[in-house]
C-alpha cells in the first residue's frame, strides 16, 4: 500500500478497477506493477494497516454469499490460492497486535454508539458494522481510517464516550474485576497482592501495559465492559 492513500478506500464497498489502484501507487507484494487487467476489485485490511492487504475479486463475494466473515472468507480465498501453488501472505499480523476480548468488543460498540457512531446491536463480533463505524470515528478524528479496533483505540473511544473527573473508587473496581473473570479479594478499597495481581492479570489479558496499578482510566475501561456485558445480558446483575 502506498504512504498517503486514503485507508477508508480499503474496504469491500469500494470497487475499483486494477487501473484504478495502479494510480494511486499499489503495487504486488514482491513490488512488481498490478497486472493489466479489466478486472475490478477491492482491497481488504483485515488486521489494519499495519498488516497485510489483501486485493479481492468479484469472486470474494461468492464465498462472503456462504458466510458473511470476512475473515472465513479470506481463509477459504487464501487457502485456495496456497492449494494451487500461490505465495503465502509476505506480511503477518503486526507485532504486539492483540485481538479485543468480547467484552471489549460489546464495550466499544456501546461506546461508538454512544458518540454518535452506529455500530449496531452489541453482539461482541467484529462485523462490517462495528467496522464502518470504526472507520468513521477514525476519520472523524484524522486517523487513519483502516476500520481495525485495537486496544489503544477502543481505550480512546471509551475515554471519549465516557468522560469522568471523579477520583477512583477502589472498591467499586474490586466489585467490577470479578464478574470478568479476575479476583481482586474482599471490595474493602484496601490496595493489597490480590487486588494488584488482578490488575495485572486484566491488564496481561487485554494487552495493555501491566503496572498492578489502579487508576481511573482503568476503572473506566472496565466499567465499559461490564456496560457491553449488561448489554448482552440484560436480565443478568
């Protein structure tokens, strides 16, 4: 992909000519030219783009016909072209890169929503909904526009979406760490091993820097995805 193109054109909605990507700069992966071609297609960033990009044809759309992922169909694709003596893919997904658990995937679509984004029901699926409203937010905000939700972005939007001043409440983070899976020990508001390596353990599980330091950007993060999981499950406490 060349420095300077628009990343909110590498999405499965825009279709373009091979000519047509040819003059914005993309190239093959060894750095050759695009072919001569009639055919039109698409370019996917299925881990952003810091990770591969990947030119889909119009027969994309049979196999997205099966099953709307576009990562199952991607697999298929790829492993088809694998089957037949093709490459494999030059660039991997991007050092440090860590998927978003569920929780944080129903939390940023609650978020997203909240600011004006739609990404649809929460249902915790990274699906072309949650993607375009990614997209959109990124562009709103002069990133780049890949539609990829990180970690680092889902903590931006969630500290957009819910802004606070108020000082941390530790006892209400003891009681939030454990219906996501973490021991924090008695909600006494007393900072001690197991509250710390709670933290750690959430902090280790959702890629972020582990300190075993509370604080009230974490504790806002963590009430976001207990927001998501309230979502899913509305009957549930």
């Amino acid at each position: 992909m060349p420095t300077g193109l628009d990343y909110h054109q590498a999405q499965l909605a825009v279709v373009r000519p091979l000519s047509d990507w040819a003059a914005f700069g993309v190239l093959l992966a060894d750095g050759g030219a695009l072919p001569p071609s009639d055919l039109t297609g698409s370019i996917l960033l299925p881990a952003g783009y810091r990770g591969p990009a990947i030119l889909v044809y119009g027969n994309f759309h049979i196999i997205t016909e099966w099953n709307r992922s576009l990562h199952y169909a991607l697999a298929v694709g790829l492993l088809a072209d694998r089957i037949k003596g093709g490459n494999p893919l030059s660039v991997g997904r991007p050092a440090g890169d860590r998927a978003l658990p569920r929780t944080g995937i129903l939390a940023m679509q609650a978020d997203l929503t909240m600011l004006g984004f739609e990404a649809g029901e929460p249902d915790g699926m990274i699906g072309r909904q949650i993607r375009a409203a990614v997209r959109d937010y990124q562009r709103a905000r002069d990133l780049s526009a890949d539609g990829y939700p990180t970690q680092q972005l889902s903590a931006r939007i969630a500290a957009k979406a819910r802004p606070t001043t108020a000082p941390l409440d530790l006892a209400e983070l003891q009681r939030s760490l454990a219906p996501l899976g973490y021991n924090p020990g008695p909600a006494d508001g007393i900072i001690g091993a197991k509250t710390r390596a709670a933290i750690a353990d959430y902090q280790r599980t959702t890629g972020l820097p582990v300190t075993a330091e509370p604080s009230p950007e974490l504790a806002r993060r963590i009430a976001s995805q207990l927001s998501g999981l309230a979502r899913e499950n509305p009957g549930t406490n």
